[in-house]
C-alpha cells in the first residue's frame, strides 16, 4: 500500500510516496481528524466526533458512540486493515479523546497499536 507524502509531496522529478506502515499509520490519522463532509466528493469520509463529544450524553454513551463511529469510519474507507470494534479504546478528557487502536494490516506487517489524541477546538 502507498500514500502520498504530505507535505513533502515532490522531491525533483518525482512524487514522494509513503509505504506499507507509514502509509496505514497517515491514512489512519487523516480519517480520524477529519470532520465528516468535509472532503469535497464523499460527504461520508470523516467522523462526527465533535458532534459526538459535544452532545448532552453522558460519558459512557459517548463513549461508546465515538467507538462506533471509529470503528465504521475504518471499516468503510481502510479495506487493507483488519479491526474489530473491541480493538479500540476510547477514553475522553475534556476535549481530548485519547484513541487506542489496535489494527492487523492485510500485508506482512504485523498487528499493530496506534495511540492517536485529538484536541477538538471549541466552537
């Protein structure tokens, strides 16, 4: 699997590309910071975390419901990875949702965790 690597997208002639880890460990972060609809051609890319996170629920509940939310959002636009919703974790402080995602790619990399935190600005 390769990915374009930002920003260093050109070097000379040619276009630098992420691969195999690299490119899981960039593509897995876009998805997760992204708001749903907000890239031009998909409006179902992204996640609504900040919706999520800011709705009157109680913290289980939103919880789980950002745990879904991730779970779809990898299932839908990663089809080279394995997940389960149980290999993630969520945990809330605040507005900082610390992300644990254990993820086994359908290449020869091994099963891996990636622990993501995403600061959500108020609005």
């Amino acid at each position: 699997m390769y990915s374009i690597a930002f920003p260093d997208i050109f070097n000379g002639s040619k276009v630098n590309l992420n691969k195999d880890y690299d490119a899981i460990k960039i593509n897995l972060k876009s998805l997760l910071m992204s708001n749903r609809g907000g890239l031009y051609g998909d409006p179902h890319y992204g996640l609504n975390m900040k919706q999520i996170l800011w709705d009157q629920a109680c913290r289980p509940v939103v919880i789980e419901l950002l745990k879904d939310e991730i779970f779809n959002a990898i299932y839908s636009y990663m089809p080279q990875v394995s997940i389960t919703r149980d290999d993630i974790d969520v945990k809330v402080d605040g507005n900082i949702v610390h992300a644990s995602i254990e993820v086994k790619a359908d290449s020869k990399i091994p099963s891996d965790l990636f622990n993501i935190e995403i600061l959500l600005d108020q609005e």
